[in-house]
C-alpha cells in the first residue's frame, strides 16, 4: 500500500493510492474537511500546484483538477501568478456542515432503527454517493 502524506501549516494531505478513490478526490475531500473543521480559513494560501505534486509524487494535472474543481464550488480560488487560496466564501461552511452532521446522524439513526447493518448503511451511502457523481458527471437529474 502506498501513501504520500503533506503537512499544510495544520492540515494533513494523506493519499492512499491504493484505496480505489481516484486522488484528486482524496484531495478535495481533505481540502473540504480542513475548511469545514477551521484547520483551513478564508484567505490562507494553499500550497503551489508544483510544490504539492512533488511531496505527494502525483502529476501536477491532478493538482489542478482538484484545485479547480473547488474553485468550480467556490471553496479555493485561483489567482493566477499568486497561487490557490482558501475561497472567502467558506465562512459559513462550518454551520452548513453542523447542519448536515444533524442530518446524518437522523438518517443513520432511522437505518439502524430498520434493523441495517453498519456495513449495509455505508453501501447505501457509497452506492447513493455514486449515484449522485455519475449524475452530476453526465450531467443528468
């Protein structure tokens, strides 16, 4: 198994190449998680496309997909000679997500009610997770 792991100031970028999840998610995701937990905050400089691709030893385009892709969801933005910084837009992002920790949590519980497994509810989710991907990715409903 193979990881590459980047310290960010407080935030840690830990890949794991061999977990099926394509990279670029797994950036994102931690990219999300540290604005979300207030590791990463409005305005803080994110590291350069070059500098994160050469310590985590991926391809630079996969650095910029998943820069852009958060910049498409307005969580980085990209100026272009200065580098990627943490989107001004997230200040609320920490009550959006005690929102939707409240929202899960219910859901979670109500499936445990039906008598789910834990495994069975976290095929539910990856399966509708991957519903929604696909959907958003062909660009249908």
């Amino acid at each position: 198994m193979y990881c590459a792991i980047r310290v960010v100031q407080y935030v840690i970028f830990h890949l794991n190449h061999s977990s099926g999840i394509p990279v670029y998610l797994q950036l994102m995701g931690q990219i999300r998680h540290g604005v979300e937990t207030g590791a990463l905050r409005a305005g803080e400089r994110l590291p350069t496309i070059r500098s994160l691709a050469e310590e985590l030893v991926i391809n630079p385009n996969t650095v910029v997909r998943a820069y852009r892709e958060l910049q498409h969801e307005g969580v980085v933005e990209l100026r272009q000679g200065s580098g990627a910084f943490i989107g001004r837009s997230v200040v609320g992002r920490r009550q959006v997500m005690a929102k939707a920790e409240k929202l899960v949590s219910s859901a979670i519980e109500r499936l445990v009610a039906l008598g789910m497994s834990e495994e069975e509810i976290r095929r539910t989710i990856e399966s509708e997770l991957a519903a929604v991907r696909k959907s958003r990715d062909t660009g249908t409903a």
